[in-house]
C-alpha cells in the first residue's frame, strides 16, 4: 500500500521515528514537502522515498501534515496524489471532514489528532472515519504501533480534546519547565547544579507517574500524599486557587473555531 505524507514536518517526523523503531519496512512510504529538505532528511535517515515533484504520482492513503494555515496550498498538492480509490488522512487541526470533502475528491476520509510522543511509540489519538474499509483499518494498524487510538462519535469530541491530547503534552513541558526554573532561581539550591535540579523534576514526575499507572485514580494517590493540615494541602490549596484547567480548554477550543 502506497502511504504518502504531504507536509513532513514535526509530527510526521515523530510519527516516522516510532514507526522505524517498531522495525516495519519503510518502501511504502512517500515524503513531500515543498522545501524538500524535510522530506529528504526523512527518507535518508528512516528510509523510504522523497517525492521532489508530485507529477504522476497516485497513492492508496495520502496523509495531510501541513499547517492548517496552509490549507488552500496543502490541498493542491495533496489533490494531485489523491484518486477516487485514494483513503485522506488528515492530521490537521481545526479542519473537518466536510472541509476535507470539499477539497479533494476520495474514497474515504478520516481525521487524527495524535501528538509528538508517536516517536516513542506513546502517542495519544483520537479519530473519526467516514468509512471503516481495507485502507482505514490499514492506517489504523499503523498508528497503534506508535500510539493509543481513541474512536470518537463526532467531530466536536476530536476538538475538544485537542487541548488534551493534541496540545497537552506542551502544557506539562511548561509545567515541568516553571518548576524547574522554580529550584533554579531558588537561593536555598544555590549549590546544587541545573542537571540536579531537573534531574529531581524528572524523576518526581516519573515516580508519580510509576503510582497512577499502579492505581489510575488521581483522587486517592493525593489522599494518601496530603494529610489533614500538612504540608502538601497548603500547596494543594495554592495550587486550586490558579489553575484553571477549564478556562485552557475553552481557550484550545475557541482557537479551534477561529481556525475554522
Ligand atoms: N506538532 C504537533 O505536536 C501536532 C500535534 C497535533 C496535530 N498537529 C497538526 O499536524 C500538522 C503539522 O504540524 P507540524 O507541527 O508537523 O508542522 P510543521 O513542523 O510546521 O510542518 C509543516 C510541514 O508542512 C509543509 N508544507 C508547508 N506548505 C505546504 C504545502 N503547500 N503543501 C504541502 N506541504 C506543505 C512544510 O514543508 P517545508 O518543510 O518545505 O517547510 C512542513 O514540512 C498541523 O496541521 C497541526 O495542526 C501537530
């Protein structure tokens, strides 16, 4: 099955990366990017094909991966590989299936929004088809290998939970990133090198993350680390008072609909 990617930029890359890692052969893969380079850079470093010009080339899934900022010129490219047999796979934000359909002419469409972690084989996925057939569960056989799938009932779920699984990890990078510059302009950790210091944000967060996935219930892991007037509720009820989880998400969304 031909497998081709218009756009090769950040995610394409990490998708690729988890894909060489779980040792699939990578002649069925096709790499076009206007510059060129990413495509090429790809296909040297993971093998596969760079395309330097679209003419003549028709292929089973064509993967949209370029900015939805670039969707008119995206599309004129992605259309010149697509036929009436073609699966559209597109992992655009903010762009739906009835936008998808209105630009190019296939067999079948599906929409993905996955994150960078599919370089590590943990990406995070959530789709939508239009039809469930050979290419679809083709694709979908590729993607578990480099991620969890999530099968949504409607388009606004997928957007949604683009603030989660889409745009999440940047939020705990951030996250992390305040904490460490938190102990780094702390004068009490003066004598204690960067490396430490985000040594010791690390392995908190994955100590933390070796309890939930022993116990999955946030709720009781934080009652049996905060007692009654202890240290970690005064943190805790900081903590309450200025994260507003629901106000990023609204925020994620809204940026969602202005894209549209
Ligand atoms: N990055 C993420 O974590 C993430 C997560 C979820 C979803 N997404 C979605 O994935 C898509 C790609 O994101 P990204 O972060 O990979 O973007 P990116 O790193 O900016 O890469 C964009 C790619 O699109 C190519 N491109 C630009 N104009 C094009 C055109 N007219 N035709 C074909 N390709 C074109 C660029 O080519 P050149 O290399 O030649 O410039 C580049 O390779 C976006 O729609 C985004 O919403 C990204």
């Amino acid at each position: 099955m031909k497998v081709t990617f218009i756009g090769c930029g950040n995610l394409v890359q990490a998708i690729i990366k988890g894909l060489a890692q779980s040792s699939r052969p990578m002649n069925e893969f096709y790499f076009y990017s206007p510059s060129q380079l990413k495509a090429k850079e790809l296909a040297s470093r993971y093998g596969g094909n760079h395309l330097d010009d679209l003419q003549g080339h028709q292929s089973e899934i064509v993967v949209l991966a370029f900015k939805p900022q670039q969707l008119q010129a995206g599309m004129n490219n992605a259309h010149r590989v697509t036929s009436n047999e073609s699966l559209v796979v597109s992992l655009l934000a903010a762009v739906d299936l009835a936008t998808l359909k209105k630009h190019i002419s296939a067999q079948a469409y599906l929409r993905l929004m996955t994150n960078t972690s599919c370089a590590y084989q943990k990406g995070v996925s959530t789709y939508l088809s239009t039809e469930q057939n050979e290419k679809t569960q083709y694709w979908l056989d590729l993607m578990k290998k480099v991620s969890s799938l999530y099968q949504m009932q409607n388009e606004q779920q997928i957007d949604y939970l683009t603030g989660l699984n889409g745009s999440g990890p940047a939020f705990l990078y951030y996250f992390l990133q305040q904490w460490i510059n938190e102990l780094n302009t702390h004068p009490l950790l003066e004598n204690i090198s960067l490396e430490q210091k985000q040594s010791l944000v690390l392995e908190t967060l994955a100590s933390a993350y070796a309890s939930l996935q022993a116990h999955a219930e946030p709720t009781q892991l934080i009652s049996q680390v905060a007692s009654s007037k202890g240290v970690t509720l005064a943190g805790l009820e900081k903590l309450s008072q200025q994260l507003d989880l629901n106000a990023v998400m609204q925020a994620c969304y809204q940026r969602i609909q202005d894209l549209k």
